[in-house]
C-alpha cells in the first residue's frame, strides 16, 4: 500500500493553513498546531524544511509566523512531499542507482517505473489551492419535485 508519511501528511495540513490563513498574514506553528492537533515540536521542524526549500518563509516578532512563498495555486503537494520526504520510490529498481537483488531476471521494473511516474504526476497536478477550494455545488430537484443541493467532486486523477 503506498502511503504518505506523518511528516508529508502534517506538511501537507499545514500547506493548507496556511493559504486558507493567507489573508490574515502569518500564522504560527503553535495556531497550525493547535488546528489540526499536530504535536508543535514536530510541526517545528516541518516548517523549517518547508522554509529551507523556499515553499513557505518565517517572519520574526509579535506579528511572526509563516508565509506562503507563492500562490497556492503553483505549489504542488509533490513539492510539498518532496521537500520533507525527499524524491518518491514505490520500490527500490525505480531509485537513481535502480538495483535490487532481482535486477537480472526482473520484468516488471519497467511497469513500476510507470507506475512512479504516474504517481508523481498526480501529486504535480494537485495543487494546494484546490485543498482549500469548496466543491461546486449543484442545484438538482429531488423525485419528488423538492429542491436539494448535490456538491460536485472535483476529478484529481484519470486512469486510462
């Protein structure tokens, strides 16, 4: 099963925040924190690998907090992900050296390398500004002629 970190998780949560907060100016690690339940210490140092890759800034003093360094809607979760995890492997044969114990006999390291690439192009394409953004909703009448509201899932992945 692939699975994201805590820590991408967390950024992610924070990523978030921090856009839906953007008009408010900075937040701090304490307030995101508290927002979603995340153990402060944790959070720190999160932000701080997100601040040091230049996707967020920190600002000293009574107003400090954190920024987003861009529009939220050109931050992609992959570099959110990327940044606190590092590069994506599903396996081992997809890394930059792209050896295992199989590496002679293996035939399906070329599939798994698509797989990856797909993957990542999804996390690419999903943007922090559609984390924040609320559902289109629809207006539908129901089969007996009452009036109720259908909220429209936004698509992220398409598998063909």
């Amino acid at each position: 099963m692939l699975k994201l970190t805590k820590k991408a998780d967390y950024g992610l949560m924070a990523m978030k925040h921090l856009a839906e907060h953007a008009h408010r100016g900075a937040c701090s690690a304490k307030d995101v924190a508290e927002a979603y339940g995340i153990p402060q210490e944790a959070l720190a140092k999160i932000l701080q690998r997100l601040a040091k890759v230049g996707l967020i800034q920190s600002q000293h003093g009574i107003n400090g907090g954190y920024t987003l360094t861009r529009d939220p809607k050109m931050i992609s979760a992959f570099e959110v992900i990327k940044a606190i995890d590092g590069p994506l492997f599903i396996t081992s044969c997809v890394t930059v050296r792209g050896e295992c114990g199989q590496s002679d006999r293996c035939t399906i390291r070329e599939p798994l390398r698509k797989v990856n690439e797909s993957i990542e192009q999804v996390l690419k394409n999903i943007k922090i500004s559609q984390m924040i953004e609320e559902p289109e909703v629809l207006e539908v009448k129901n089969l007996d002629g009452k009036k109720a509201e259908v909220r429209k899932s936004m698509e992220l992945v398409t598998i063909s």
